[in-house]
C-alpha cells in the first residue's frame, strides 16, 4: 500500500485475498501508516505489516519479500509509487520489493483526475505497461474533496478478480499473444449536439478483452464505450468511424489475433455543423457517405498468420428458420470480409445483443466450423469467442492430415 486516502480500501482487498487462501505479506509505505494502521494488516494478514528497509529481523527484507511472492499487488498505487517505480527508484521497502520481484505485478492506480491525466504519469503508465505491468482501474466516481472523474481506486473485488485472474495457470493459453479488441458504437455527428449513433453498450468487446488479458495475452482495446477498461488492458478511446479506423490502422499489423466486435457505423453525415441546428430554421436535410469498411480493409491487408474475428449483429425478426438465416448472413459475412470467423447474432431476439448483460451467438470458421453459443452471460460469450479462435488457429497451423 502507498501513502493516498483509498488505502482505507486496501483493508478489505486484503481480507479478500486471505479469505480467498492466498498467503498475504502486507507492505506499507511510511505514507500509508497516515491513513490506515499497520496493526490492522498485521492482525487480518498472514504475517506482520512492514513498513521499512531497517529494524527488521531479516537484512534483506525486500528480496525475501520479492523472491517469493508470486504477485505483488499494490492498492492503492499513487503517482508518487508510480513514478518512483517507473524510474526504477527504491527509496522504501515497497518500491525495493518491486524492483527485486520477478512475479507479475498488479497496480492499482488512485489519484486526483488531474494527477491521473498529467503527462508524466501517462508516460510512466505506458512505460510500466510495455515492461508487463498489469493495471487494474482507475474507475469514474467520487474522488477525495467531492471532486468527480477518473481516478477513484477499483473496487476491492475488482483488485481480487484481477489478482485471481493473473494466479491461474490454467488461464495463460495466450500468454504472448498479441490481441487487438473493438467495442462499442460510434458516433457520428450531425452538428455540435447531436449524432448518429446505435445501441451497442460495448459490454461484449470489453468482455472479449478481458477474457483473453486474463488468460495472458497482450491486449489493446479500441472502444467507443464508456465503460471502464477491463484490468490488464491498454484502452484507447474513440468516438467516430473515422477515429476508430484510423486507432486499428496503427495498431493491427502487429497483432496477432485481431477481434472487431464494435458496432461500427455504416454511414455518417457529409457535412457536420458546426454549432447547433436550430428548430426554427427547419427540418435540415442530412446527406449521409458511407464510413470506411474496416473489417473489409483488414481482411485484405492482414499480414501470414494473423487471425481476424469479425461480428454480424442482426434482427431477424419473426420467421421460419431463423439458426439458417444466420448461419447465411454469417457466412456471407465471412467470405466478404475474408475473415477467418464471424461471431453472428439476433439481437431481435429476447436477451440477446446490444445494452444486454447476455448474448446468444452462432460462430462460423472459414474452415467450415459452426458452434451454436446459447443464452448466456457475455463473459461465458467471450470465453467462447477466444477458445473458437484459439481452435481456429491451431487447426490452420497444423500439417494437413496429422
């Protein structure tokens, strides 16, 4: 723990991880002593609270410490921590932990909004994330002096999840796997209030990244959402077809696995006003222009090797045949956009697609796969969607007929 006003929350991430059966070992910085006692870690975790290099009974307690630790989870984790950790400075027992560790770390930011977004510490987040730093939060909500914004400490389940998640070893199938991940709906504006826009929550995307950051891969997400990003994830937020299109340009080549699950608009207005269309003037007539197609565009440029998931949301309505019709609209999905698998669903249908907690999806391979998903959660969704692609690109990898 570092020395910032959410330490109090760390109380309960630290009861959670014992419950849980892990062995925990609480560190503190002289800074976290302000706002929490060392004698309530001592008696909730599995041995006494540390808080300095010296007058210990052990010369060396940070290797001891780091050495055997297999996560080192810091929560809260504040810009001072950051930066210090960044830099490599180790001018406590916490950041010289941190530094003789060889297990996964697991930060969880909590500072002022302003403090989150200056550039230092934006540059020291991404300097940590290429080194292989997890994050888990910040969220949006109630800062300390009645402020609102981005930097409020994850909730302390959210802390413990993410912890799991990085313990499993049987989660790590795509440790290594370079993952690009879509979510969302854009929006296209008509002038300086209003837009063009559709339903999607971006809950499935978010789902999907998650699913494979938890499973060890390398993640990047690309969302239009308003969500919060999953723990372990790179988030770059857009809002346009055009900002989408031009964030996946960058960063698709180098990604093995690529998963365009936002909600993309077809169509956006030629012209945007710049302020705002009055009532008075009339009804405006809105040209529309198609946007670019990305999933198409990826399909043709992709590089050997990398697998493209691509998503066909439909409404189908009332009907004979409706599993048919899909399978249909997914197939011809897949051979238009060169895809390797086409993740269909209804979303007419009751529980399924946009603003849902649930999904229900058919999963069509170019290698002539189907795999029907019914009703469920849209993680268990997710967890379906990586294992199909996982299969996929097994298959397409071994020598015909082994």
């Amino acid at each position: 723990m570092s020395g910032g006003i959410a330490a109090y929350k760390a109380v309960e991430v630290c009861r959670r991880l014992v419950d849980a059966g892990a062995h925990v070992s609480p560190v503190l910085t002289r800074a976290a002593t302000r706002f929490v006692g060392e004698l309530t870690f001592s008696a909730l975790a599995s041995e006494p609270a540390r808080t300095s290099l010296w007058g210990n009974d052990e010369p060396i307690p940070h290797t001891r410490l780091g050495q055997g630790a297999d996560l080192v989870v810091v929560a809260p984790a504040t810009a001072r921590l950051i930066g210090a950790y960044a830099a490599g400075i180790s001018s406590d027992l916490l950041t010289a932990t941190l530094l003789a560790t060889r297990a996964p770390v697991l930060l969880a930011p909590a500072m002022h909004t302003e403090m989150w977004e200056h550039p230092a510490v934006v540059d020291n987040i991404a300097t940590l994330r290429r080194r292989g730093v997890h994050l888990v939060g910040p969220d949006a909500g109630r800062l300390a002096g009645g402020d609102l914004g981005y930097g409020r400490l994850a909730a302390p389940e959210a802390i413990v999840d993410a912890a799991t998640a990085l313990l499993a070893p049987s989660r790590n199938d795509t440790r290594g796997l370079q993952a690009l991940v879509t979510a969302g709906g854009t929006r296209e504006p008509i002038d300086a209030v209003r837009y063009i826009g559709n339903r999607s929550s971006g809950k499935q995307g978010h789902a999907i990244a998650s699913e494979l950051a938890s499973r060890g891969a390398d993640v990047l997400l690309v969302t239009a959402s308003e969500l919060p990003g999953p723990p372990g994830v790179e988030v770059e937020r857009v809002e346009t077809a055009a900002e989408m299109h031009a964030a996946v340009t960058r960063a698709a080549a180098e990604r093995d696995l690529v998963v365009m699950s936002a909600a993309v608009a077809d169509f956006r207005p030629k012209v945007t006003v710049a302020g705002k269309l009055k009532k008075a003037d009339g009804v405006p007539e809105v040209i529309l222009e198609q946007t670019p197609d990305i999933l198409a565009e990826l399909g043709a440029t992709r590089r050997p090797g990398q697998i493209l998931v691509g998503f066909a949301a439909e409404a189908l309505g009332p009907g004979a045949q409706p599993e048919e019709r899909l399978r249909e609209f997914a197939e011809g999905k897949l051979r238009a956009k060169r895809a390797d698998l086409i993740v269909a669903n209804d979303v007419s249908a009751p529980g399924v697609g946009f603003a849902h907690d649930t999904n229900a999806v058919l999963i069509v391979t170019a290698d002539g796969y189907h795999v029907p998903v019914p009703l469920a959660d849209k993680g268990a969704i997710a967890a379906a969607v990586v294992d199909a692609a996982l299969a996929y690109g097994s298959r397409r990898s071994s020598p015909p007929g082994r």
